[in-house]
C-alpha cells in the first residue's frame, strides 16, 4: 500500500470515529464572550490516471455522471478516492497593522455574528467570504469537529475567545475554483498530508517579542531589548503546497523597487509580516494556534507523532535559553511524565501572544469564576488534569528567568563599565 493510500484509509477511519464521537461543546469561561470558528477543509486529489479519466468524462456529453455521496463511508469507498492524496486547504492572512494574526498561516474563518444560529454556521459563513467556498453546496460533507479551544494571552492570561474547528470534505474530483477576498486572505494553499506528516519539514519559527515586555517604555527600552533577548523561538511546518492563488490585487504583491523602506515599515515586518505577507517569496511556515488544531487531526493518523510538533518556546539568546531550560526543568519534567502516563488529553498551541488549550473532556462547567488557567478553564482539582494544561506555569517561569538574565546583563555591562573606567584612570596617571 503507498503512503497516500495509507493516510486516505486512515483518515476514513478517524473521520468515521469523529462523526460518531463528536467532541464536547466548550462554553464561555466568565471573562471571555467571544466565539471563532475556522473550518478545516479537505479534499482528495485524484492520481494522474483518474484525473485524465475524469476530464474526459467532464469534457463529453455524457449528462450526469452520478449524484455526490451523501456519507463519507460511501465517499471513501470510490476508487479514485482511495487512489488519491488527501489535501488540506490553508490561507495566508493579509497585513493589516495591528492584527495579532496578520500575516499567518491560518484556516479560513472568523468570529460568530449574532445572526448565526452556531458556530459551525460561522465556520461556513467566514468561509465562503473570505475565499468564496460554498461549504453548504451538495458535494460537500460535513466530518466532524475537532477540541475546541480557549484562547488567552500568553502573558497576561486575559481570555479573548472559544475557537471552534469543523471540518469538512469536498467530495467532487475537481474542487470549485477560490475567490479571495483580498482584504482579509492573501493567498490560498492546498497542502498534502503527507507533507504534514513528514518529520523533514519541521522546523522553527523566530518571533521578535521584544515589543511585548517594552509596549508602554518607548522605542529605546524595545530595541534594547530585542538585542539582548533576540527572539523566541516556536514549533512549526515548513508547507510544500501542490496548489496556490494569490490575491494579487493587494498593494505590495510585486514589490516596488523605488519604494524604500521606512522605520515605520520596518516595525510592521518585525512585529507584524505585513510585507511578507503580500508576496508570495519566503517560506511558508504552519505554527501557533493553528499547528495545534491541525496536530489534533494529524495525531490520529500514521505514525502517530503529532505530539513532536509541539516544543516548548524558548529563545535564540543562548545564556536566556540556558536560564529558561534551568528554570523550567522541573515542570517540564513532571509534564513529560503525565503526557507517558496517557494522562495528557491534547495539544496545546501558542504563539508570540497566545496560548489555548484543546478540551477533549467535557468538564468547563465545573471551572470556577476568577480562576481561570492559561487555557481560560479552571483548575480542576485532579493533579493530571491540572498537569495537562502544558503551559501552566511555564511563562511565570519564563518571566523569572528573563528577569534574571536583565540583572546579569546589566550587572556584566555596570562591570565592564567600571572596568573601563579604572583603566582609564590608570592610563591617566
């Protein structure tokens, strides 16, 4: 059996098992009223033989060629189908200065409208705006959901919202064509599973945070900053896409070779990608929240590994990452012991600004007021459960080692100083 093959009967395995056992719905934890959706879309691509069949037949005049299976059993069970490559569809977000998500990798959806009756309407609803894919039409099937998240602030722990994937399959052999709306979506991709998969791609993404320890002390004490900490390092995946569209309407698609390049822009690219978000060059990196929802899907298919994606952020700094690896040795440590134990329920996902954790067990209700976790759900009492939330505790120690790192650094550099200073007094006597 190829490997294609091999990931298509094991993804008709998972997605039946989901269908049957849909995860729990998470409510609003007190502090957070904000719901998302995004929908995790999948299509199958048939092998060069059947798609040459399949164009003939489409290019005749033949009239019908068959109504679109109404199950995913039946879906699953054509041959082309079991033939081809599983694919998913990702978008590249547009720049937009102050989004927290500009410029990311990301699966097409938005937060829930008052007139949507749930959140898998606004998981459709989001999709069909921003890169004009009808989830609803009749040769699309709904798969399931995947855990959903609450997502908080990786520093201040503050909840912004519940994001709820569904995923969905499109079961014709030729996939409608895309409509980006160019100022939300600035490219799509359709990625294979297999490269998602493959243990070669992955990688890291280096994130400039020198901006959130400085935000309220000026330019001085950020760039300051970015210099001694450098950047945090996160967990990612490096796409091979087998099908692109670009918005190219969006201002910036072709760079401008007159146009220099400002201070100002300059702090849009390190802190937000605008500009690399507008042009299809660089690497194209899967990470952050939506790595931790995909690493839900992938983690039940063949060889099982999706938990390697996710590693603990640290920084490029090598003294700081010795420092956070010291101080954080002991939780990560009993947090490795929980996840052999199988007493770790699901990934966790962050980013430069955010973590969330994926609830697979139907306990929100029993979370408390004011005491809300990293991944905006209360401390239950069980210690697993309380272990299971990988972040827990994580960043407190972060911020404890950066703050010891300053005092080092400045400490070195008052040395140095007053070094330099007896030496010059000498030199002038």
């Amino acid at each position: 059996m190829s490997v294609s093959a091999g990931i298509i009967k094991s993804l008709a395995e998972c997605l039946g098992s989901i269908q049957q056992n849909p995860y729990p719905h998470v409510p609003n934890p007190p502090d957070c009223q904000k719901r998302a959706s995004v929908a995790l879309v999948l299509r199958v691509r048939p092998d060069y033989a059947d798609s040459v069949t399949i164009a003939s037949r489409h290019s005749s005049t033949e009239g019908n060629h068959g109504l679109p299976p109404k199950t995913l059993a039946d879906f699953f069970a054509q041959a082309w189908v079991q033939k081809g490559d599983a694919e998913i569809l990702f978008i590249k977000r547009a720049g937009r200065v102050g989004d927290r998500w500009s410029g990311h990798t990301a699966l097409p959806g938005g937060k829930r409208d008052p007139p949507d009756v749930d959140d898998r309407a606004a998981a459709i609803r989001e999709t069909k705006e921003e890169v004009g894919l009808d989830l609803s039409r009749s040769d699309c099937l709904y798969a399931g959901n995947l855990p959903e998240r609450v997502v908080t602030t990786t520093w201040g722990k503050k909840g912004l919202m519940v994001l709820c994937p569904f995923m969905f399959i499109l079961t014709s052999p030729t996939s409608p064509s895309l409509l980006l709306q160019p100022a939300e979506v600035a490219a799509t991709h359709w990625v294979p599973l297999r490269a998602l998969l493959s243990s070669s791609l992955r990688t890291r993404e280096l994130v400039d945070v020198s901006s959130r320890f400085g935000k309220r002390d000026g330019p001085v004490l950020r760039y300051m900053l970015r210099f001694m900490l450098g950047k945090m390092m996160f967990s990612a995946v490096r796409l091979i896409p087998s099908e692109s569209v670009f918005a190219s309407s969006i201002s910036g698609f072709i760079p401008d070779p007159q146009k220099n390049v400002t201070i100002f822009s300059g702090l849009a690219r390190g802190s937000f990608g605008v500009p690399s978000s507008t042009t299809p060059s660089g690497p194209l990196l899967l990470w952050g929240l939506t790595l931790g929802i995909v690493a839900d899907l992938l983690e039940m298919l063949p060889p099982h590994n999706a938990i390697e994606l996710w590693q603990y952020p640290t920084f490029t700094s090598p003294d700081l990452r010795l420092l956070v690896y010291l101080f954080t040795y002991k939780l990560r440590q009993a947090n490795a012991r929980h996840l052999s134990d199988g007493t770790w329920p699901s990934q966790t996902a962050v980013d430069a600004s955010t973590a969330a954790v994926a609830v697979s067990e139907a306990e929100p209700h029993q979370a408390k007021p004011n005491n809300i976790g990293v991944g905006g759900l209360g401390f239950s009492s069980r210690p697993s459960h309380t272990l299971s939330l990988m972040l827990s505790g994580y960043y407190e120690r972060v911020n404890v080692a950066i703050a010891v790192f300053l005092v080092m650094r400045i400490a070195a550099a008052g040395g140095l100083g007053y070094y330099a200073f007896r030496t010059w007094k000498l030199w002038k006597r």
